[in-house]
C-alpha cells in the first residue's frame, strides 16, 4: 500500500493538483466553467476535487456515503474563505432527495466502483440542467492496475500489473496467499464485480441518451503527474480506436457528456 492511501492529506492535495491542472481545463475545451456554475460531485470523497472549484468561487456541492471520508472533508474545508459555497453531504446519491440542478457534475474514478451503472446514469440525469454537462474519468478495469491493488498491503501485490484479470476464484486465492486481509479481499472482489470497460460505459451512455462532447484516451494517466512525477500521455490514436485492446494501454479514459 502507497503512503498516499494512508495520509489523507497528501491524498487530498494530489486531488486539488490533478482537478486544478488537468479535470477544470479538460471541462473547460467542452463547456465554459466560470464562478457562477452550481458543481456537483458525486462520491466527492475527502473533497480534493471540489478545493479549486471553491477556490474560484463556484458553489459546491459533495455527496459521500462514507462517512469518515465526509468528515475528513468537513475538517479539510472548516476555515476554507468560500466555506459557505459548499455544501457536503453524507448520503447515498439514490437517497439525494433535492430537486437543485447542476451545472456540472464531477464523477472522478468513482463510477467504477458503482453497481449497475446504467441505472446510475439514468438517475443523475434528473440532476443535470439541460445545458450542463458531466465530467467523467475512470481506469478501464483491464489496464495493468486496474483492480486497484496498488491498495493492498502486501508489497509484491501490490505492483503486480494485471493478475486482478485472473478467475474469481484464483484471484481471491493469490490475495489469500499474500496475506491481504478478509475485508479489502471482499473490497478488492467489489471492484473486480463494478470494474467498467470503456466499450460497456460507451454502450450505457448511448442507451441512457448522453452526447460525448469530448473524450481522452491517457496512456499516462494526468493524475500519475503529482503522483509518480510522469507527465500526462494521450494514447497512440491507433490504439485508442481499437475497442478491446485499448482496455489494456489505457490508464485513465476521460470524458464529457451532455444530455
């Protein structure tokens, strides 16, 4: 396990570095964001993300379901200059109950670990205005790290590209064997249960009815910058436009939809 998935601060402000310097300018090439936008973001985690829209003065919304990732962001925000732009909640996004619409939404390698996610999107559109858009990034599950093992204890796991594409039962065999605990095997086999290729995500948003108004193929992921000191790389075209193959050189897919 990386020292960034236990000090939260260092998680938070490679968050803020990634949304500031790539998610806001990568919007931006789609749709104007500007001070006056109402954002929302869903599984808004510690709030890394949502820091550089407050900064601008954008009013910001979080939802968390868990709770101690809400706390974080309540401790993280409490003397933050535009405290009263945002607003955090802690609350299954089915739950959400506020019929406010959104300018933006921000769903940054979250929808990944969403069960059904036709049904997801389907919902979320109720929460967009009809000029809005929604900006989407997650790691296809068939890249090298793409079961997140980069979270498990065992340190050989844990730089171990793909073996998260071994059978269920030979995968949770392996974790056994490098002495992972019971609980991040069972969170290990979630993500292996919700882990999207870019093929099915393109098939539920074409069945959902969104517009792609942008998208990006990284094979450099623009968050392994602040991370690993690697600067960003947009896959070799050829291999971005092949469906299946590109699952496994692309480390993050970015893209913008509109209703």
């Amino acid at each position: 396990m990386q020292n960034r998935h236990i000090n939260r601060d260092s998680y938070f402000s490679e968050q803020a570095y990634t949304t500031e310097k790539f998610v806001i300018p990568f919007i931006g090439k789609a749709r104007f964001v500007d001070s006056e936008m109402h954002v929302l973001e869903i599984g808004s985690g510690e709030g890394g993300n949502m820091k550089p829209l407050l900064d601008m003065g954008c009013k910001v919304t979080g939802i968390e379901i868990e709770a101690t990732k809400h706390a974080w962001a309540i401790d993280f925000f409490k003397t933050h200059p535009n405290r009263e732009n945002l607003s955090l909640i802690c609350e299954d996004i089915y739950k959400y109950k506020q019929k406010q619409q959104f300018q933006v939404i921000i769903i940054r390698d979250v929808v990944e670990h969403i069960h059904n996610q036709e049904r997801f999107m389907t919902y979320i559109r109720d929460l967009l205005t009809h000029d809005g858009c929604i900006f989407i990034a997650f790691p296809p599950w068939q890249n090298p790290f793409g079961g997140h093992q980069q979270v498990c204890e065992n340190k050989l796991l844990s730089v171990l590209p793909f073996f998260h594409l071994l059978p269920v039962w030979l995968y949770k065999m392996v974790l056994r064997l490098g002495g992972e605990k019971a609980q991040k095997i069972d969170a290990l086999l979630e993500i292996k249960e919700t882990g999207i290729s870019i093929e099915r995500f393109k098939r539920i948003i074409v069945k959902t009815n969104y517009t792609v108004l942008r998208e990006v193929f990284y094979f450099i992921n623009p968050n392994y910058e602040i991370k690993f000191g690697l600067k960003p790389r947009v896959a070799w075209k050829l291999i971005s436009k092949i469906p299946y193959l590109r699952n496994l050189f692309v480390t993050s897919y970015y893209c913008v939809l509109s209703k």
